[in-house]
C-alpha cells in the first residue's frame, strides 16, 4: 500500500521510520520532509498552510492512507476533505480539532464534562485579565488561545508579570493572532504526564505513556519550548494508574466529543500534572507528540499501519499494540538561541557516528541536506532517541551519541530522565 505522511519534523521522521517497517507498505512519502526523512521516504513539496496544496499533492500520489503529522493541517480541515472524497486519513475532524486549536474551547468542555483540570479563566481584554487575576494566587500560568508551536504558556512569577505577558499576548506582539484571546490558570504541581491514546470515535486505547521536559534549560530553568526530550517506561504508570487515566480522563474526553458533534478519531495526547490532588489535565494535543512520539515509537513492536487503520476503520482494540518492556529516551539537540531567534544552515558532523551507537536512532527534526552532507533548518534540529533493557543505559546511550554530534551553536539539555533515574 502507499503511504503519505503529512509534516517535516522529528515527530514525522519517527512516524515515516515506524511505518517503514510494515510489510504492507509499498511506497512511502512525506510531505515536506526534511534532510533526514528523505533516507527513509520519498519527500514531496507541499504548503501545509494550504488545503488546496494538500489536496492537489494527494490527488497525485492517490495515497491508500495518509497520516496528518503537525496541528495545522488538521485544523484546516484535511481530514474532514479527504473524507469526503474517500481518502482514508488518520487525524481528526476540524471540529474534533478544536480540542487543540482553542484552549479555551478544551477547558470549557473539560468543565462541561467534570473532567478534573486547573481552575482558570478566559479573557479578551486586558481589563478583563486584571479583574480576573484578583481570582488566583502566583505563580500564574498565562496561555494563549490558540495554536502557538508550543510558544504560547508562559509561568509567571506575580500577577503584574501575569498582566503584562496578557497584554503583550493580546496585542499580537508575542504570538500573532493566536493570543486574540487568553486563558489564565493556577499553576499545578507535580510530574507531568503525556498520556496518549487511539480512538476510533467510541472506544479508546492506550499507548505507552512518556514524559515531556518542555524547558529549554537544565533543572527546568529557562523559556517552554516545544519540547528537548522525553522519556518511556514501562512502570512510568502502573496498571491501574492506566486504567484510571483511560475512563476518567480519556474515555470521558471521547464519549463527550461524540455527544456533541465532534467525534474524535485519531491519537489524542492529553498533557497531564500529576498532582497531589490527582491527575489534571494540563492540555490537549489531536496528534502525535514532538518529542514524546520517538521514545513511544521505538517501543513499539507491532505494526503502525494495522493501528492507523482500525483507528479511521472504527474498530480500535487492546489487540492493536504490542509493546516492549524496554525504556527509551530522547534528547532534542537544538540551534544556538532557540527557542528564540536561531540561524540555519549550519553544517551538522557526527551523525553517522551517533547513529552507530547500539540501540540507537538519530531522528531528524529541522534538518536539509545538500551534496550529502546535513544542515541545520530549524530551531529543534535533531531527537536523539535510544531504546534499552533499563532508564539508565538508554540514558547513556543517547548522551554518548550526542557528544558525537556537532554544529554550531549546538545544545541540549544534559538532564533528561534525570528525576526518573534518582527515582
């Protein structure tokens, strides 16, 4: 069969190095790519801001079943217009989407549906934000509405740096038209959580769950980016954590979805806190990860494509996934500045020699490729990702492969899986 898959990221990069191992697979394709995925599928130019350049790629290639990678595409409705022309694609609806495309949306149905979350509030103005910080005590977490690269949270310290990081979300400065409106939320404690699941509109069932460091620091200092690592375990929660997770938080979720119109078939990833209180939902995501998908992935031991299918097919079960007891890691290897300003086009040395490590997979996130040789084309550039019998091991392994590579303006983070491991 032929297989498209939509994005040019580390999480796509996984999702194209996954699928490849399917025997059912005759052809694959990613659309944009990037200098590493293009060793592993054929990429193709397309503009995922527009559907119309989706669509045109698609009525090409006649893919047997595409897989939506980034946010955008969904929210532009490609899932609910392959649909319509009988294209089977993996993803939610636009109205599904929503779930991620507006925080304030996600919060209001959490509520709705006595899904237990932080307590917040949504506000269009300024003045709406000052009257309702009267409501929370610092830290304050500030979030804009919707779709930010994972740019759009920020912590603050007082409620004056809460108002100001309002205002300049409200005025567009900070994150365009995305913070028109915001949500502001007491700041929880605890480990946090990406748990994630299929759903085939009805029933729901669970992938291996991962931790996401989101801080582009050591010792969670710094700025929130999209992401610089995850890890995966087998007792990262236990059976009935699991069990608990699946019909109070994401059963409920995809019962609720249906009830009102929005049937969510797809992988919904719901960012949790941890806390002493219980699980919380933090967010959600209407598709794979980035970072947390390529630790989940190279867990996985059955065949991508058979669970895509039964997800768009309406027949998801337990028996979709098979799953090793290994844990894996992954440490994104980043461009000097970001998640600020970044250059690209940095010359990358040493991935061959990382990805010669045992249990070892270098994933390409903002990478090109000229003449043969690799360079930078983004602000995560790499997810180094390794599997092991134990934490610690592939901890190791992904950190000797690492100091392999090198760029200008390199760095990642040196502490990933390191609470887990003190644990």
């Amino acid at each position: 069969m032929k297989v498209l898959v939509l994005g040019g990221g580390g999480r796509e990069h996984a999702l194209v190095w996954k699928l490849r191992q399917s025997p059912r697979l005759s052809q694959l394709y990613c659309a944009p790519g990037n200098g590493g995925i293009a060793d592993d599928a054929e990429c193709l130019p397309v503009d995922l801001k527009s559907l119309d350049s989706i669509t045109a790629l698609a009525t090409r290639l006649q893919p047997d079943l595409t897989v939506v990678g980034p946010e955008l595409p969904l929210t532009l409705g490609v899932v609910d217009e392959f649909t319509r022309r009988g294209w089977p694609a993996f993803g939610p609806t636009a109205a599904a989407s929503q779930l991620e495309s507006s925080k304030s949306f996600a919060k209001e149905f959490l509520q709705r549906h006595h899904i237990p979350t932080a307590a917040f509030a949504i506000c269009d103005s300024i003045d709406q934000v000052r009257s309702a910080l009267s409501h929370f005590h610092a830290p304050i977490v500030v979030k804009a509405d919707g779709l930010a690269a994972g740019k759009g949270v920020v912590i603050t310290k007082s409620k004056d740096e809460a108002a100001s990081v309002a205002l300049e979300m409200l005025s567009g400065r900070m994150v365009g038209d995305a913070g028109a409106r915001v949500v502001l939320e007491e700041c929880l404690k605890g480990d946090e959580l990406s748990f994630l699941v299929f759903s085939d509109g009805e029933r729901v069932v669970p992938l291996v769950a991962a931790q996401d460091h989101k801080r582009v620091g050591d010792a969670d200092t710094g700025p929130n980016t999209g992401g610089m690592g995850a890890y995966s375990t087998a007792d990262i929660v236990d059976n009935q954590m699991r069990d608990w997770l699946v019909h109070h938080i994401a059963q409920p979720v995809v019962t609720g979805m249906k009830a009102e119109g929005r049937e969510f078939r797809g992988v919904l990833y719901t960012g949790l806190m941890m806390t002493a209180r219980g699980p919380m939902v933090l967010e959600f995501n209407c598709r794979f990860g980035d970072p947390e998908t390529q630790p989940i992935l190279m867990r996985l031991e059955s065949d991508l494509v058979e669970a895509l299918e039964a997800s768009i097919q309406g027949r998801v079960s337990d028996g979709d996934f098979k799953w090793s007891s290994d844990a894996s890691a992954c440490v994104v290897v980043a461009s000097g500045g970001y998640p600020g300003t970044f250059e690209v086009g940095k010359r990358i040395d040493g991935l061959d020699e990382a990805g010669a490590i045992q249990g070892v997979k270098v994933f390409h996130a903002g990478t090109s490729k000229r003449d043969g040789i690799h360079y930078t084309a983004g602000g995560r550039v790499l997810g180094v990702t390794a599997r092991a019998a134990d934490l610690e091991t592939a901890v190791a392994r992904v950190y000797s492969a690492c100091a392999k590579i090198s760029f200008d303006g390199a760095h990642y983070r040196k502490d990933i899986a390191a609470r887990a491991l003190k644990k």
